[in-house]
C-alpha cells in the first residue's frame, strides 16, 4: 500500500472516529464523560455542545480531505 493510500485510510477512520466523539459530546453530561476526555468538569451537568461541533467539523475535514485525496489524477 502506497503512502498515498495510507493517509486517505487513516483519515477516513479518523474522520469517523471524529464524527462519533461529536455525537458522544453531545449525548453525554461533562460530569459523565471519563477524566482522560477533553471537556470533563465534574460540576458541569449539560453537554459540551462546542466541543461537539469542533469535533464535527474536524471529522468532516478529514473526510473532505479523504475524499480529494483518492480523487483520480488529470
């Protein structure tokens, strides 16, 4: 497998693992999220719904840049 190759695989696992982070920041309370994640505040009851949407945009990036990266060369 080519380098090319590689770097369009790991963004799209990246990218998916980004969107999934997304979702979990907004379906899970700062005080329930584990210490080792960004965005834990134990007195925080609400979702971190910025860290949810940087997370979204990251992942949608990676995927955009996947995306042009296996394009087909002219």
């Amino acid at each position: 497998m080519n380098t090319k190759k590689l770097l369009v695989v790991i963004a799209v696992i990246a990218g998916f693992a980004s969107i999934g982070m997304a979702v979990y920041y907004w379906i899970t309370p700062a005080d329930m999220l584990p210490v080792y994640i960004p965005g834990y505040a134990a007195a925080r009851m609400t979702p971190h719904v910025k860290h949810g949407i940087a997370a979204l945009v990251v992942g949608l990036g990676l995927l955009i840049y996947a995306w042009f990266a296996s394009g087909k060369k002219k």
